[in-house]
C-alpha cells in the first residue's frame, strides 16, 4: 500500500462527502417536485410529455397502483428491447454488420438492461450495433436508473407522510428524475469524456497504423454519452468487452476518478434527500455514516491483499502486489477502489478484471453485492435497500428499550417487519439456491474456466451480480449459454422486481400511518450508536447467510494460496 | 388485599407438572403456534429416522446423542412455556383464595336474620347488610338505609361520601368501607363475571392470545429461519461443486443451531411471565396487548389526589377570628379532633400539639364524643362544660343558626375564602356556637414524587396532573411536584378531549380513574387503569384493574410493560448474535475435509469435528434453561433514556451474545472430550 494510494481513497471520500449535500438537495427539490432553475429548458418538454400520454401528474397514486405502472412500464420497455436486438440484422447504424441476437442472449440481455444489472453475456463491440446501444440498451440506462430513484421517492413518503393514502406518481417521478437530473448531468460527463478522449461518433471502426508499422482495426462508436449514463445510473454495461479497462472507455486517472465519484454521486446525494424528506437531516447522515463505514472497511481489505500480492507468486521471485488482470495505467489502489464502488453500488463497471484478485481481494466485491447493494447502492435501490435493513434494526432495538419502534416518527408493526423480511430473504434464497443448482448440474458446471474453490467462485460470482443487479462480471465463467443466460435473466428479474413490491408495499403501509414524535423514550436514530447497530444488522442479517458459501470459494481459495496451492 | 407472596421460580411442584406439561405440549398441533420450534421438531423426527434407516457413515453413538440433543431442544422449549404457565397458575389460584376471603351478611328472606357467606357466593339479586366499619362485599345498589362511606381509595377524597337508597348516590362499590350507619345493599353482579374471574382465566394461560408485537417478533424469526434454511440447504450443492458431500445429520445440527431456536422457545413464556409480574403487583391487565401498550406510553394522567399529594389533608395553620388566640382555637381544635381517627383528624392534633405544646393524651372524664355523621357532617365533643364542633364553614353555621348573623361569622367567611384561594381545604371550629376560626388543611406533596418524575422524564414520559382545583393551587401544586403539565377545573369531558387530542398529536396516553363518568377516558386511554374499588363502568372501560387501587402504580406498570418487551429484545439480539460463534464451530467441522485448509477457521481449537458439532448442539440446547429465569423474572430494568439503555442492554446481550457461546461450546467441547462423547 503506498502514501498515493491513501491519498487517492482520500481524496475520493472527501469529494463525495461534499457532493452529498447539493446533490441531495436537488434530489429533493425533484422529490418534492418543486420547480428548478433547468424548468425553464425542460418544462415544456415535461408538460407535453404528459399531455401526449394523458398523464395528469397531480395524480396521487396508491403503492398498488405505483407498482403495476412501475411494473408494466418496465415490462413493455423490456419486451422492446428484446424485440430490438432480435431484429438487429434488420435494423439501421449497423455500419459493422452485426447479427442479430438469439433467443436467449437477448432475452438475457434485455431483462439485463431493464433491471438496471447490465450483465453482459456479450461482448459490446462485436455483437451489438450503434442503434442496439443507443436506443435498446442506454434507453434502460436512463429509465431503469430513474425508476430506481422514483422508487426510493415512494419509500421516503412513505417515511415523510402522515395519514395519507398515496405514495407520489411514478410518471412525473421518472419524467422529473430523467429531464432534471439523469439528462443534464450526462451531457455535461459526455462533454468532460469526449474533452478527456473519449471517442463519440456513429462510425463503427477506425483503422489505425501500430507503432511497429502494423495496420489494426479499432472499434469505436457513440461510447462518451454512454460512458455517462452507464456510471451515473449505476449500470455498468460497457460499450466495450473490457468495460473501465479499455482506454476508450476510461482514458486518463481523471476520467477514472469521475467515473468512481459518478457511480456513488447519486446514491450518496439520496441519504441527504432521505434526511430532508423526513424533516431531519441528520437522520440521512446516520445512514451514510454506517454506509461509510462498510464502504471504507472493504476498500481496506481489498486494496491491503491486493497490494500484499501472492504469496507463491513472491516466492518466484516476483515481487510486489497483484498485477494480474489490472490496467498498469491505474494500478493496485485505483483499480481496488474502483472494484469496491461498483461492487457497493449496483454499478458493475469494471476497471480490472475481479477474477484475477486475489481471493480475499475479490471476496469483499462478492460480499459488498451479497449485502444486496446496500452500501452506498445503486441509484435508488441502494437506499431502499438499506431502509429495509434499517425497518429490521430499528425493531430489534425497539424492543431492546421497551417501546413498540418507531422510525423517523412512524411505528414499525408486524406487517412493516413482514415485508421487511420478505424484501430481504429474496436474495440470500435466489442467490443460494441458483448458485446450488448451478453447481451440480453438467450445464452449470461446464461455465467455470477454473477449478477448485476459484471455480465456485466464479459461479457464485455470477449469480450474485445478476440477483443484486449489480452486472459487474468476475469473467472466467462462460455464461453464454442457454443455461447461464435464462438462469441469469431470471435471477436479474427476481432480484429487481420481487424485492420491489413487498418494499412499495411498506411505503405504502407507512404512508398511511399517523406521525409519532419521538420522545426521549424513542431511541435516538442519528448518533454512532445507531449508526454502529444498522452495520451490525446489515453484517448479521443481510451477510451471516452467506458464510458458508464464502468459506467454500474465496476464504477456501485465500487459504489454498497461503499454502502454495493456487487455481 | 396483600400482595402475595413472590414464588421461587424453581420449587418442585412446580417444575415436576412443568415437566409433564412439556411432553404434553409436542403435539404438533400445539407446537405450529411456534413455527422455529416446529421446524426443531421437524428435523428432530427426520434425524430419529434417519437414525434407524440411514447410513451416511457417521459413527452411530454420535449420531444418538445429535438426536437426543434435537429432542431436548424442542423440550427445554415445551418447558419453559409450561413452566410459565404453571407459575401463572398458582398466581391465580392464590387470587381466588384472596377473593374468598371477604365475607358478606346476605339477608334472609324475613330481611331481619342473616348469615354470613363468602362474598364470592353472592349472586346478582342478594341483599346484603353492611354495618359501620365494614367492607361492602360486591359492587351494588342501596335499597335502605342512608351512610357514608369512606371512598378513599376510589375518589382520593378523605371525606366520606353519603350513600343512600333511591336517587344517584344509590351506587356502592366493593371494597369500600362504610365508616357510619348501616345500609343494605342489593347486588348488581354475578359470581364468575366480574374481572377478577375474567383476569384469572387470561393469567393461566387459557385465553392467551399472540399481541401484535409477539407477531412481529414471530414474523422476523420466520423470515430468519427460512433463510438459514436456504443457507443450508444449499450447502449440499457447493460441497458436491468441491467434490465432496456432506452429512444430512451435519446439516440438520447447522440449521439448528442458526435458526433463532433460543428467543423462539422463551418467546411464549416470556409473555406470560410479563402477565403474572403484573398480577404479582395486584394489577391485572385484560390483554397482552394492554401491557405491551404501557411500554409504550408517551403520556401519563394522574390525579392529584392520591397520587401527586397524598389523599389525605393535613393540618397546616389554624387561623383564629379576631378576637381569638391561636392557642385558643387550637385547643378547641385538640379537643375536637382527639378521638377522630381519620388522617385529618390525627393532623389537626398533632398541629395543635405544636401550637399550644398542651400534653393532653386524652378527653377529659366524661367526655361525650359527637360522632360524624352523615346528616350532621359536624363531629366533635361534649366535655359536660363546653360543646366544641368541627366541620365545614356551612354545616358549622347550619348547626348554629344564631352565629351566622355576627361580625366572625363574617370574618370567618373571609377567612375560609382565602384558604380555599390557594388550594386548602378550611374547617371551622366552635365552641358553644361561638367561631372561633379555621383550621387550613393542606395538600401534601407525596414524598419523592418529584424523583419519579424526573425519571419518567428520563424515560421520554410526560406527565399531566388532573385536578378539580383551580388554576391557581393547581399551579402551585404542579410546580410543588415537579408534575410536567396540569389541567386544573378538570370535568370528565376536559379529560376525554386532553386524551383525544393526545393521540391526535400521535401519543398514547396511560390513565388511571375509578368514577363512572371516568369511563369513557378510561376506554378512550390507550391504557386505562381502573381501580378495583372503582365502579363497574369504570371497570368495564379500562383495560388493566388494579386490585390495591392505588393510582401510583401506573408508574410501575409502565416499567412493566417495557420490562417485557426488553426482555423479548434482549433474548432476541442474545439469540441472533450467537450465530456468528456456532458458524466458527460447524463451518470447519463440515468443510475440513473437503478443504483440509478451512480448518484455521476452527478459533476455538475444538477437539474434533464430531466434538465440535455437538458442543455447538449442545449449548444452543442448554442455553434455554438457563435463560428461563432471565426470561421469567425479565431483564433489569430501570428508568433512563433510550439511548444509555440501548448502549446498555447491547453491550450486554448483543456483545455477550458474540462472546459467550465461544466460551461455552469450548469449555462444553472440553467436557465433551473429558467424557469420551465424541
């Protein structure tokens, strides 16, 4: 570990810690759907939007009535891009002549995008054409991300409200989330990408003449605008194979630290939102802290045994930490840091290949997905996802001082906590039970390239990234086949939409519920105390499940490598 | 009624039916209420088949006592309910003993000759003969007869009140005494319908229902086990991946010891111990519920009367007319006072004593006491030479018509005014029909109120003193008590409305009340304590009856109430943190020998794999029992904020919750070497 490592996670955590207040403050203003200074660009647009569509955004929706437009609006997206990649062959700005999807890479795909997971069975650049990225794909990359932050408005009503019956409109949330927020910002990332050597055009190639005098054909295409969104939204999906790693993708240290600061700069910005919405700020700074301090605590580890190195490999002679699979422009710090943001956010943009880590090094991106994305998190669904853990920690501690819970002044009652549970026991179930099925069939077992625990590691690798939406790809499996593809895809719809209702289905619970002040009799849910008890929730509740299936891959890997024993 | 006696948790006649009742109780139909323990169940039989017709080449003594642990799992859990239930049973049984114990002279049908019956074998239409100093048996109507009778204990008004036949003030309440005259009393409930009856029914366990927040908890250790079942059940699969496989019995002792088995088999009796600690306190509550609700409480109406000052008056100041000394009228006052017993009256003679410094220790010979009556209202004495009265300013004036023409009586009317202004109660004094002055009786502070106050302000309680008084002394009395807020001039309808709009504003509000136009605050109070000696409707409309009626306790029941839902949390977070050692334990005894490298996991250094396992099966087994008397007493408790208490209570069961099972499975790992078990 060096002196320009530190400083590097320094610098990172302070630049952030400073976004999240402005950030969250605009977030809020479009929670609130209060007017912002960009209403003079975009309102026209947002009117008619709503005037084409019929849509009367003063409608105050119910949870049930929120989750099925949410819920056919993402369904109908899907189905069209589906139908798109079918139908690539056929379709203009496919200037390389790409064929068309089959079946269940695009059904794979397709459910991929829409889930905000963005797993990529393909390769970018050789299977998809300019209009497949541009319309079928970065059109996710938008709405799936706005979806996602619109669902986490829902939640924070239901938080904010008192006695209430709705939970906002999900159309004028997404319409607001994407023209105010997701837009702007991109064209100003797009503008800093392409400034930064960023290619942005509708050619497919460029050839190029090497320095050895050789002649090579480069792939290259409208790749900024979508480097923007695919980091914003916590996407991922690449418009290259090799995703951050690929110059044309990250070009410089800069761009590499703008894309690590984009991945967190929403969710980060939401704690802030989360805290105004509920009338106390400090309420969202309690959740970041605790956010923080996972963040923080797996940044260490993975950067300490990536540094460290391998031990065998030292004993060849080879001195130093672990290069394998890194960019030697970004080197060990930047390319650990790089790997526990995408990992503790939804993200799944890589800048170094996961599956080259060392073991321990590339557990804590396995366990910070594993978590279900709740550190920092995923353009919404990060902060859902840790409200939920925070419903769980809030009861347990309830009754630990002798009073019914309550929560930024709602009463958490059994139905909250079953919904709660329900949210929460869909990952661990998905993840496990997949990765299980996987492992004894012949189709499951032909994916890993490796053997040993590096092998299930690669499997559960695989359905951990799909089922937390995170997209981010270990490699060394070969997920596309029939099997991988439609298990995958499966596990990607489950881990988005199944966690979703019961979660609308607690905002709305709450919304309806009349405020309780807090008295000196309701624990505080602010201090370190607070903060400390959700990371031991998060830690017990979200990670003790997964123990066994960590000691059989990586811990077992970690072990074997001490031994001299590498796979 | 005496408080009865606390029972040792652990006496045999009440372990050994426990201990029957625990076999009982694995009737699957009884044991789905708990879904963690039926899942113990369930694993327990499929390991007792396996044990016969498997063969997955673990050595069978082993395999024998994994199963005999399984089993005694479940029944440690079965036994701690019944257990429970059985100290619940006694408790009862002890309140119908207490129950019998008033006894009532029923009237024959000649209505002149009666016989005297336990008061719990009066039916609804006897009439019953109450003479002074007794306690009416049962709640009733007067149908002769006129006498007052000391309410005390229901109003907090010293005086007594005048009950009589025919009009309003025809209602009498059990457990008042009558202090003069005699009445009959025509009883207005059955035996077996009255709370008490009901209370019993609900503390043995008979009508317990699962409170909201049992439901909740039960929900969160569901949605636990199902994921550790998952978690297990998945482990099959990643060890064939490594080339291996790995016993169905191992397997079975894993989920046993992750699923939260020790909050699940203390659930139940912890919620009726939390009942029968309240019954132990002579408060009987309808519902679970209502005692989880007093947890909860965010604030507290309390009457003055009884609560904040002390029910009865004292003596503060005699002031004399112009004219007379202070030493005169406050040997009057002795005089007068001397054979009154009531609390007032004891007062006033110890004030004089004071004042004058006279020895006097009895009425001089011969002399005639004037007994309070209802009708008079005036007591006092005839000492052959002097007449001395005492009672309030207009019965003194009623009994002597000549006085209420003269400049004292004027004064004296003054006087009284003043002391009325700033809250004391005046009594006036004559001798011979001639005023002499008044005495000031005062309201006194209880002692160590303001403390309890304090706390509960620690506690996140506020607290609101209902009283008739005026502002004025109300505001003095506030200030004096360290009381939060008060509601002086208070009618029962400004008690309901401070009630609803409490709510309103999202608090629950505790109350206590005893009067029928107390009734409809005390349904409309989240918790509504009514005393026993309280009327029937105020009765029917709480939802707690405290049997000692003594409005103080609903500070206790407070504790109580977060007594019992701490101790759910504590076992729970005990129960939860616990995982993470046994996880040390099995994980490398189950994987070692697909990874012989897993076996650094082994921290605590257990001897063998078989070693291993069971300790882990066993301390998840005997850690129930020892925690029955943690979950039957409740954790300790004591008033402070939420933020030192949830420090606290973390530090010491959900860091003790980490610790404790690494040792315990060592040292059970220890012993379990030491005995050749594995």
């Amino acid at each position: 570990m060096t002196v320009q490592g530190w400083l590097l996670i320094a610098v990172f955590v302070g630049i952030l810690l400073a976004l999240a207040k402005p950030v969250g403050l605009w977030l809020f203003a479009l929670y609130e759907g209060r007017r912002t200074p960009l209403h003079a660009v975009f309102g026209p647009v947002e009117r008619s939007f709503y005037r084409l569509s019929g849509i009367n955004p003063e409608e105050d929706q119910t949870w049930r009535r929120y989750a099925v437009h949410m819920l056919v609006f993402n369904a109908l997206l899907i189905l069209m891009t589906y139908g798109l990649l079918r139908a690539q062959a056929l379709l203009p700005l496919n200037p390389q002549g790409h064929a068309a999807l089959g079946e269940h890479l695009a059904f794979n795909t397709a459910i991929s995008f829409g889930s905000n997971t963005n797993w990529q069975s393909y390769g970018g650049e050789s299977t998809m054409s300019n209009l497949s990225q541009m319309l079928a794909l970065t059109i996710h990359n938008f709405l799936s991300a706005a979806t996602g932050i619109a669902l986490a408005f829902a939640l924070f009503r239901g938080f904010a409200r008192r006695s209430a019956a709705g939970i906002g409109n999900f159309w004028a949330d997404v319409t607001r989330i994407t023209l105010y927020l997701l837009l702007p910002l991109c064209i100003v990332l797009t503008v800093f990408y392409i400034a930064s050597g960023v290619p942005q055009t509708l050619a497919g190639t460029i050839d190029v003449s090497t320095l050895e005098g050789a002649r090579q054909t480069l792939a290259i295409g409208p790749v900024a605008s979508q480097e923007a969104i695919k980091l914003l939204g916590t996407n991922g999906g690449g418009f290259f194979n090799a995703n951050s790693a690929h110059p044309f993708e990250n070009p410089t240290a800069l761009t590499n630290l703008v894309q690590m600061l984009s991945i967190f700069a929403i969710g980060v910005g939401l704690t802030y939102t989360f805290g105004k919405a509920v009338g106390n700020t400090r309420q969202g700074w309690a959740i970041l802290a605790a956010m923080m301090a996972l963040f923080l605590a797996g940044t260490t580890v993975t950067y300490w045994q990536e540094a460290a190195g391998n031990p065998v490999l030292h004993q060849l002679n080879a001195a130093g930490g672990n290069m394998e699979g890194k960019e030697v422009r970004f080197g060990i710090a930047a390319s650990a840091l790089f790997s526990v943001v995408t990992t503790a956010a939804s993200c799944g943009a890589v800048n170094a290949m996961h599956d080259s880590f060392t073991a321990l090094g590339g557990m804590i991106p396995l366990f910070n997905m594993q978590l279900g994305e709740v550190v920092i998190g995923g353009v919404g669904a990060g902060i859902y996802g840790f409200l939920l853990f925070a419903i769980l920690a809030v009861f347990v501690a309830g009754l630990m001082v002798g009073r019914t819970p309550e929560y930024v002044g709602k009463k958490i009652e059994s139905r909250e906590v079953k919904l709660a549970v329900l949210a929460i026991a869909v990952l661990p179930l998905t993840i496990l039970g997949m990765s299980a099925v996987a492992s004894v069939l012949p189709a499951g077992l032909a994916g890993p390239l490796n053997k040993g625990p590096h092998g299930f590691s690669e499997i559960l690798y695989a359905f951990t990234s799909a089922v937390a939406n995170n997209g981010s790809a270990f490699a060394g499996l070969s997920a596309n086949t029939p099997f991988y593809n439609g298990l995958l895809g499966v596990g990607m719809w489950i881990g988005r939409f199944f966690i979703i209702i019961p979660m609308l289905a607690v905002a709305g619970s709450l919304a309806a519920k009349k405020y309780t002040p807090a008295t000196a009799g309701s624990f505080p849910t602010t201090g370190p105390l607070w903060t400390g008890l959700l990371i031991g929730i998060v830690l017990i509740v979200g990670g003790l499940t997964f123990l066994p299936s960590l000691a059989l891959g990586p811990i077992a890997d970690h072990i074997a490598m001490i031994r001299g024993q590498l796979f | 009624m005496a408080r009865s006696d606390t029972k040792s948790l652990f006496t045999a006649d009440l372990i050994v039916p426990a201990i029957r009742d625990a076999f009982r109780k694995l009737d699957p139909r009884e044991l789905i209420r708990n879904p963690v323990m039926f899942t113990t169940a369930v694993v327990a039989i499929l390991l007792t088949v396996l044990l016969i017709v498997g063969n997955d080449g673990l050595d069978a003594g082993f395999k024998v006592q994994l199963v005999l642990w399984l089993w005694l799992t479940v029944l440690f859990g079965t036994f701690a309910e019944a257990l429970a239930e059985g100290r619940g049973k006694a408790q009862a049984a002890s309140l119908r003993a207490t129950k019998a114990e008033l006894t009532a002279r029923r009237l024959k049908g000649d209505g002149t000759r009666y016989d005297s019956v336990p008061a719990s074998q009066l039916k609804k239409g006897d009439v019953v003969l109450v003479q002074t100093g007794d306690l009416i048996p049962a709640d009733g109507e007067v149908v002769a007869g006129v006498a007052s009778v000391n309410e005390a204990a229901i109003t907090g008004e010293s005086a007594p009140v005048i009950r009589e036949a025919g009009g309003d003030r025809s209602a009498v309440t059990a457990g008042t005494r009558v202090i003069s005259d005699e009445i009959r009393v025509r009883v207005s409930v059955n035996p077996g319908q009255g709370f008490l009856d009901r209370m019993i029914a609900l503390v043995e366990g008979a009508e317990r229902q699962k409170t909201p927040n049992e439901i909740a908890l039960t929900l969160l250790l569901v949605g636990l086990t199902i994921i550790f079942l998952i978690a297990v059940a998945t482990i099959p699969g990643f060890a064939a991946y490594a080339g291996g496989s790995v016993p169905v019995s191992i397997l079975a002792a894993l989920l046993i010891t992750l699923i939260p088995t020790t909050i699940a088999a203390l659930l139940s009796a912890i919620g009726i111990a939390g009942m029968d600690r309240l019954v132990r306190f002579n408060v009987l509550a309808k519902s679970g519920r209502a005692v989880e609700a007093a947890g909860d409480i965010d604030v507290l109406l309390l009457d003055k009367t009884g609560t904040i000052t002390v029910g009865d008056r004292q003596a503060t100041e005699f002031r004399p007319v112009s004219g007379t000394g202070v030493a005169e009228l406050a040997e009057a006052a002795l005089l007068a006072s001397l054979a009154d017993e009531t609390p007032e009256g004891r007062s006033i003679v110890v004030l004089a004593r004071e004042k004058v410094g006279s020895v006097m220790a009895s009425l001089p010979e011969g002399a005639q006491v004037i007994p309070f009556t209802a009708q008079t209202r005036i007591s006092g004495v005839d000492t052959g030479g002097r007449v001395i009265q005492k009672g309030a300013v207009q019965a003194i004036l009623r009994a002597n018509p000549g006085a209420g023409e003269t400049a004292a009586a004027t004064e004296l009317r003054r006087i009284t005014d003043d002391i009325a202004r700033v809250g004391g109660t005046p009594l006036a004094v004559a001798v011979d029909g001639r005023l002499l002055g008044a005495i000031f009786l005062k309201d006194i502070v209880k002692a160590g109120i303001r403390e309890r106050f304090g706390e509960l302000r620690a506690m996140g309680i506020r607290t609101v003193m209902i009283t008739g008084d005026n502002p004025l002394t109300a505001a003095s009395i506030a200030a004096e008590s360290g009381v939060d807020d008060f509601l002086a001039e208070a009618t029962p309808e400004d008690k309901l409305r401070l009630i609803r709009e409490e709510q309103q504003g999202g608090r629950l509000v505790a109350m206590c009340g005893d009067g029928t136009n107390d009734a409809p605050a005390l349904a409309q109070a989240d918790v509504g304590v009514a005393m026993n000696t309280g009327t029937q409707a105020a009765r029917e409309a709480g939802n707690m009856v405290d049997l000692d009626s003594d409005p103080t306790k609903l500070i206790e029941v407070v504790g109580l109430g977060k007594q019992l839902l701490m101790t759910r949390g504590a076992l729970t977070t005990f129960s939860v943190a616990n995982d993470v050692a046994k996880y040390f334990a099995i994980i490398p005894a189950m994987f070692v020998a697909l990874y012989p490298g897993l076996g650094v996991l082994n921290v605590m250094g257990l001897a063998s794999s078989e070693s291993a396992i069971l300790s882990a099966i066993i301390f998840n087994a005997l850690i129930i029992p020892c925690l029955v008397p943690l979950a039957l007493r409740g954790v300790a408790y004591r008033p402070m904020g939420a933020g030192p208490l949830l420090a606290r209570n973390l530090a010491i069961y959900g860091l003790g919750g980490l610790v404790a099972p690494f040792i315990g499975i060592k040292l059970i790992d220890l012993a379990v070497g030491g005995l050749g078990l594995a």
